[in-house]
C-alpha cells in the first residue's frame, strides 16, 4: 500500500506517520500492494479531524473521526475502517483477496460471534427525478431549496450526470463520473 499523507493547518510528526502506517499494516492483508491510502489530518478549533481513503481495485473506503487528540482520532478512524470492512466482508470478499480475508476477520474480532446474518440492502422507494443541464451553482441552490443533502442533475458544462451534497463542515461536494480506477 502506497500512503501519502496530507496536514491542513497543523505538522504531522514523523511518531504519527509511524504510528499511522503500523494501524494500517493490517489492512495490507486485505489490499493489493497497488492501494493507495490518503491520510487526511486537519486541526480546526482544537479539533484534530483524520480521514483516511483507500482506493483499490475500483473501491473506495473511506472514513473519519474527530477528537481532541490526533491520534485518539486515527485510532478511531482505523477501527470504523475495520468495522466497515467486516460488516461487508462477504460482499468485499469477492472483490478483494478472499484468502486472507478471513484471517483479517478472525484476527480483528476480538470476542467469538456467532455467524453474523448477511445484511440485504432493501430499497423501499424508487423516486423518478427530472434531470436536466443546470450549473453546480444552480444545482446547489436547488439542493437547498428543498431541503436535501445531495441534488442530481446534469452538469451544462460536462453535459454528464453529476450530484452535488452539502458536507458536515458546510462546504459542498460534487461527484463527477470518472472510469479512471
């Protein structure tokens, strides 16, 4: 796994990278030697914020934790990361390496449990929306105008379905079609 690392108004010292790559040693199990993991650490108003992104294969895992403390927060990310992880294991499996993604599992689960029932995702409402061309301007003041968290719509610029989605910080987001892995 390739990790790079990225501070935002704050110094990661050399004991945190250190500290970070051995919590992610045992992903190293589970990935391929081509995953690229981004160690996000940003400090707003005595809150230190890590995120951590795990791209491999076409997957992207992601989390992140914040605290008064970094690293209480990488600890925090990097065990929602391995709940993630084994949650979907059965459905994960398939697209990472499945020999030793049993050992992660084994390994990571502290106390013996009983089989854990596959979860199904049951969609209980299809909505047919109207897209149409408008810019991520437009798109954002729409999203807010009724209330959502993310609004599709069709980027005039790109001429591609796009969604845009209101972060917990109150800063937006836009996800934009890519085939790139």
């Amino acid at each position: 796994m390739k990790i790079t690392y990225t501070a935002r108004k704050v110094n990661l010292r050399d004991n945190f990278k250190e500290r970070a790559e051995k919590k992610l040693s045992k992903f190293e199990k589970i990935f391929s030697d081509d995953a690229s993991v981004n160690v996000v650490v940003t400090l707003e108003k005595n809150r230190q914020t890590v995120e951590i992104t795990i791209k491999d294969k076409g997957m992207i895992y992601r989390a992140e934790a914040t605290e008064q403390e970094m690293n209480d927060a990488l600890d925090r990310v990097v065990d929602i990361l391995g709940r993630q992880i084994r949650k979907n294991k059965s459905k994960l499996s398939k697209k990472l390496r499945s020999s030793t993604f049993e050992e992660f599992i084994a390994e990571t689960t502290q106390v013996p449990t009983e089989p854990v029932e596959e979860e199904e995702y049951n969609v209980v409402r299809k909505k047919m929306i109207n897209v149409k061309p408008i810019s991520v301007e437009e798109a954002i003041l729409e999203m807010n105008m009724i209330n959502h968290k993310f609004f599709m719509f069709i980027n005039a610029e790109t001429n591609e379905p796009n969604v845009v989605y209101a972060r917990d910080n109150g800063d937006y987001g836009l996800l934009q079609p890519t085939s790139e892995s």
